[in-house]
C-alpha cells in the first residue's frame, strides 16, 4: 500500500502541475494514465462500478471544478484562471490500493477560494492527527467537523473516507461529521482514506448529476477536496500517500 501510495502521490503532482489555464480536463486523465502505466499500478477508478452507479467509471481520474465536489469525469472542459479543480486518483499495486486527492488553484485565486482551500487543508491535517490507535472513528469525524463548521463551510451528506486495502472501498465509512468517543475503536493495522469535502456556500446540500456519477453543490457554490490514505500503527498515524521526500 505504500508503494500505491507513492504512485498516487507522484502522478497527483504531475497532474497538479500540468493544470494550467486552456488544458482541457481528458488531457490531464491521460496523462495519469500514463504515470500509473510507466509505475506498474493500475488505476482503481477506472472501470469500478458500485451498486448504485448507471455505468461503469470511465477514467482514471475524478477531476471536479469549482462546483463539483466529487466525482467529476474528465471531459474536454477547458481550464480557466481562478478555477478551483479538486484531482481524485487511486491505484493499486499487487492488488493492494491507495486514495488520495488534492485540490488547486488555476493561477491566482480570489481571497474566499485561497481560505477554503486552507481550511480544507487544515480538516485532512486534524483528521489524520486524530487517527490514532485506541480513539474512536467518531473522534476523526469529530476533528474535521470542528475545522470545517469553524470555518463556515458546509459538507456533503452521506458523504466521506473509507476503509481501504485489498478494494478501493472498504468498511468503515468515515464520515466528516461526528460525535468524539464513538464508533469503531480505532487498532494497529487499520487503513483508512480520509477525506473532508467542503461547500462554500455552508450548507450540506449535494445533487448527483444525469451522469450518475459528478455530484455538486445543491446552491452552486464552490467546493473543495482534500484526502489521505493512512496506517494506524503503534507510533500513531503514517500517511502512506504523501510524496517520498
């Protein structure tokens, strides 16, 4: 899974990079698919269908702009400046996966995009500072509640991390708003996708578009993504999806 993990982490950066004003959103899922290819993964989007889905997923990459909190298949939309472009990818090597997203700005972003994409980043970084062995899946949940509710943002109902390992989605779902001290009791050798998901517009409104897959915010606001996939160990949490360095 660290080896997924750092496939994910580097194609992301790739990926990040090569976003830039006038790229369209299919030639950034193909550069992907090329990264996961020369890395000897395979990607975990890509073909996944799960019970409720029409079809199956298309593309290697989620790429969901401005609106569009997840799931977004990439089509040939241009970039913009000021976009906001939240990048989702997972892999897997040796059947194990890995998951993570981030979310970027195209160019220079307005002061509310600039402090959203803070705050997300600040809820990831309170999620995974409480993973730790002996707490309690709620006190995730609760910690990126505080940042994001503290912040003024909405999240999405219904909508949240996962288990992970021999499947992209595994039990638990980790929800992005709880109560501390309650659901699973948190053990060494747990891995976990956490991801908060955050809507500008403060409510937790969501749609599903005719695709059956893009989901947006229900008040067209702007929204943001952020996610990690981490051990539980001994020591405390390990996120295997950060760059090596």
């Amino acid at each position: 899974m660290r080896a997924a993990g750092r496939v994910v982490a580097e194609t992301l950066s790739a990926v990040a990079a090569a976003a830039q004003p006038g790229v369209r959103l299919v030639e950034l899922d193909d550069l992907a698919a090329e990264l996961i290819a020369k890395h000897g993964a395979t990607s975990s989007f890509l073909g996944y269908r799960p019970d409720w889905a029409p079809s199956a997923y298309p593309r290697v990459l989620c790429l969901s702009p401005n609106e569009v909190i997840v799931h977004g298949i990439p089509d040939r939309r241009k970039l913009h400046m000021g976009d906001l472009l939240s990048i989702d990818l997972a892999v897997a090597v040796n059947g194990y996966h890995a998951d993570a997203a981030i979310t970027i700005g195209i160019g220079e972003l307005d002061r509310a995009s600039q402090r959203m994409l803070e705050t997300a980043t600040r809820a990831l970084a309170a999620g995974i500072a409480a993973a730790q062995p002996g707490a309690h899946l709620g006190d995730i949940s609760w910690a990126i509640e505080q940042v994001i509710r503290g912040g003024g943002y909405g999240t999405p109902r219904g909508y949240g991390g996962h288990g992970v390992g021999r499947a992209m989605h595994e039990d638990p779902h980790v929800a992005n708003t709880g109560q501390p001290g309650r659901g699973l009791a948190l053990r060494e050798g747990l891995v976990l996708a956490i991801e908060p998901m955050l809507i500008a517009g403060g409510g937790d409104g969501s749609r599903r578009l005719d695709d059956g897959w893009t989901v947006t915010t229900a008040d067209g606001s702007r929204a943001a993504h952020t996610e990690h996939t981490l051990a539980i160990t001994a020591n405390g949490p390990v996120v295997l999806t950060r760059p090596p360095d």
